[in-house]
DNA sequence: CTGATTTATCTTGCATACCAGTTAATGTGT
DNA sequence: ACACATTAACTGGTATGCAAGATAAATCAG
C-alpha cells in the first residue's frame, strides 16, 4: 500500500551535517509577530464541524444524558478518522455535556443540578445589567427593530412551532446584548444557560407558554421605549425567574438524567 | 514483549463467519446508564497537565501575546507526542487564550479590546450579585473566616507579594461566592476575567494599590456584617469598577499585544 | 445452581505518519 | 539593483496503530 520512504528527517541536523543544506531554515520564533492579520482563514475543519452536530444533538436531546457514546462509532458513522471525533467530544467534556471516563466510556452529560439555580441567578443578573444599559442606549432605529422582531415572535408562536419560537427568543435576548453595545456578554449567557435549556426540553413540553413569553417581551420593549431603566430590568427579571419550583420535581421523575450534587430541598435563593 | 495474537478483528465479522466466537460482544450501548459513578478516576492525562502549564504562562504573561508557538516544539520540549499537545492549544484557542491559523502557525492569543469592558461589567453584575446573596446567608462561622482572611491578605500585602497577593484576592472572591453558597458563578467569573486579568499584567505593576485594596475588602465585609445588601453591592462595584480610562492607554503603548476591535474613544458605559 | 475467575473485546490516551497548504530564503531573468 | 518564479522547510489537520485499563460474557470450582 504505501512505500514508507525512508524518512530520517524530521530529526535535528547536527552542526556538522556534511550535506549543507541548499535552503536554510526559515526564520524560527523571531519574537511576537502575531499572526498575519490580512488572511483570516475560515476554521470549516472536520471536528469544528462535528463539535457543533453533537452539541446540537446533546442539547435538542437527541442524545439523552447518559447515553454511551463512542468515539469509534461515531467516526465510523461520520466516514472520518476518530482523532476529529475526539477533538470534538474533548470541546464537549469542557462545557460539561459529556462525561469521559478514561479506558472505560463516555456518556452523554447528565445535568448537574447545582448548575440550574445557579444558572439562573446568573442569567438573570447579566440581563438585567443588559437591559438597563441597552435602555440607556437605544436609539428610534434599534426600537424598530425589537418591535419587529415582536411581531415575528407573535407570527411564530401562532404556529405553535416550538423550535422556531426558542430560536427567536434567543435571537431576542442577543438583540438586546448588541443594542446594549455588550454582544459578549450575551455569549456568556449562552454558555452559562446551556444546562437550563436541557433541563426545560426534559420536563415540560413550553407549548402554550409561548404567548406569554411574548407579552412579557412586549412589557420589556416597552418599557425600554420609555427610558425607565429600573423598570425594564425589573420586568427581565421578572421574565427570568422562574424554574426553580420546577427543579426538585423535574429531578424526581427522571433522577437518572441528573447528577444530584446538592440538596434538593434547599436550593439557593434567589436575591433580587 | 507481547505475543501480539493475530489481531484481525476490529473490523465488523459478517454473520456467517466460519469461526464462530467463543466469547460473545459485550453489550453495545444499551440505552442511557450514564458511567459508573462509584469510581471516579483522576484526570492526570498528559492534555491536562499540559493545558495548565501553558495557560499559566499565558495568564502571567511569560508568553507575551502574539508570541509564536509550535506544537512541535512544545511536543519537543515535554517529551511528548503532538497529540496532547495539540489537545492543550486547541481548549486554550477556544478562551481565545491561542490564535490558531490552520497551516500556518498558532500564536499566544492577543487580547481582545472588546473584552475588557464587557468582562468588567459582567464581573461587576454577577459580583454584586454574590455579594448581596453572601450578605443575606452568611453566619457567623462565616464572619470569622472573612475576616481571618482579611487579615491574611494585610500580611501579605505588607511583604510586597504582589503573585501572592493577587492569588489571595481571587481566594477572597471566591470565599464569598461559597458564602453565597453559588460557588459555580465564581468559576465563570474567572473565566470572563482572563483577558483582564492579562491586560492589568501588561499596563500597570499593581504594586503600591494592594493595601487600597485590602482596605476595600474590609469595607465590604464591614457591610456584609451589618447586614445591608445595597451598600455592601455598593462596595463592592466601587471595587470593581476602573480600568475603563487605562484601557485607551494601555492599548497605545503596546498596540501589537492587543485586537483592537472597537473604537478606543468610545468604549462601552457603565450602567449601575 | 451459585460465586469466583478467566478472557475476549471493548474503551480512551498517546505516538507516529502523512498530507495539503503556507512561508520565506533562494535563484534567476531582466 | 530589482521583480518574480522556485522550492525547501515549516505549519496544523487528519488517519492509523498500539498500549493500558475496564468490563461483561464465558468458564470453572464448589
């Protein structure tokens, strides 16, 4: 199959090489360049690729926490070797939504509960900050643009396409982030509600819930428009709030989806 | 070493294979079990190891940003292959901490301007969040260890430690979330503070602000124990805020350490 | 039949090899 | 001298193979 050629290179010359080199080495490490700034080369590797497909199952529960993976067959399936399959699964076990046991197994993350109040908590501080600033800061032009996206949500949320409607209601919050003139930290909570998400696909179906989301982004909007910072933040969180009363049963039905890694009878509180 | 049995398996035998099995396949991935959760190894993997040997030396700027690094040569240098290697630069690209250009080369990641006044607010937001739950749940057990902790750090800052001084503030924050009992939101605001962290590195020595400092912290702890939530959040944003009017600054004496990706006059506002 | 032991076959961690693409020293033509 | 094509030596992305540990089926001892 493949003819190996003797490949001794690869290791350091010594000085005294008696075949001098007709090229000389390229400049190593001349101090910090940084990179070449003009060619930003699109990152479409094979793992990046695969990093988001199996995110995207794990959080749309495609893949039920606890559920055996395999790096195998997962690169089986995909037709590619399991070194970007592994890079994949490594990326995941970071956000915690795989579990790898070394020479043994990985698993489809189990929730930590302890994540879900504090998750919470966070999301809704890093909104509230959000929602102020972007009160602070919105001009005619950005007011046009939540309202439209109003009407999109009230459009989407007729057709009861739950999918559809949890997109744009993230599309909502990220719209406040960039008026705010912060679109990171919308990021960050992208991260940090990561666990929230799964832990509301898992219990209870949101159909129905969707009209009130929508007035309540409506009283948000609205009192952005009016300039009334405390208010709006007041009204996210409002929004926001929530899901704790909903922990200790969701637990309970399912407990083999969790890691159950504080007392469920004594979750955090939540200081407003 | 190993009489190495002729090892054609692997792949997939077809159902008529002349040689039946002895041993049958162990159960394939019988639905969600999750892993064995009574025996949970240490990660020591080599990736690990190395993944905090090189974010160390970022964070505390031995490796200036922008500085060339090679997989090989690190490979080189630890005796190691490229495989953990390249699973150490690839979780420090995703915190932005590595520059990856494919096929080119990696390089110490600059810091994103953008970062450093969104990472502020949002440590501030989620801090004064902290701190106001703390003020509501601390016992006295909790006071004690406050203030042994306070005056731990005055000790230190006596003896110009400044890496001392600066690892004793970041205990003192986390101690605070743990009073909070939401010890995860202090893992996150780590995260959201690296390029901060590297910044106040690069621009100014800190030293001479650490009993300032420590001055602050017994301030908050003096709120903390009286019991009132506003002031204490108060003090503690008093504590946080800054570094807006050094960032310009900082950014022109040293611009090729820096992605400078948002207009340096005008940076986002504080929004209390 | 029950419980301990063996063993085939899994798993992930790491090493190695190869590839395509980038880069910069070099050679060449003008 | 200077512009330009050449090309050796690098880069990171991927494929593959082996090793050590874990696990459950198969086997054996009682």
């Amino acid at each position: 199959m493949k003819p190996t050629p003797p490949k001794l290179s690869q290791v350091q010359v010594s000085p005294e090489d008696p075949r001098p080199r007709k090229r000389r080495n390229r400049a190593p490490n001349s101090g910090p360049t940084g990179p070449a700034h003009w060619l930003i080369r699109s990152n479409v590797s094979i793992g990046e690729r695969l990093y988001k497909k199996i995110r995207t199952s794990i959080i749309e529960l495609d893949l039920l926490p606890g559920t055996p993976i395999s790096e195998n067959a997962i690169a089986q399936l995909e037709g590619v070797s399991r070194t970007p399959v592994r890079e994949a699964i490594l990326r995941l076990a970071e956000e915690r939504l795989v579990e790898v046991v070394p020479q043994s197994g990985s698993y489809v993350g189990r929730i930590p509960v302890s994540a879900l109040p504090e998750a919470m908590l966070s999301r809704r501080a890093l909104e509230m900050m959000l929602i102020k600033t972007a009160t602070a800061r919105a001009t005619r032009d950005d007011w046009q643009q939540l309202e439209a996206h109003l009407a999109l949500q009230a459009d989407v949320a007729c057709m009861d396409d739950i999918a559809g409607f949890h997109h744009l209601d993230d599309e909502f919050h990220e719209l406040i982030g960039r008026i705010a003139g912060l679109p990171r930290v919308w990021e960050h909570v992208q991260e940090i509600k990561v666990q929230m998400d799964r832990f509301r696909r898992l219990t209870f179906a949101q159909a129905g819930r969707m009209d009130l989301v929508v007035r309540e982004h409506t009283t948000i909007v609205e009192e952005l428009k009016a300039g009334s910072q405390e208010r709006a933040a007041k009204e996210m969180a409002t929004h926001l709030t929530g899901l704790r009363s909903y922990i200790a049963k969701g637990v309970a039905q399912n407990p083999q989806y969790f890691i159950i890694d504080i007392d469920l009878d004594n979750l955090p509180e939540s200081v407003v």
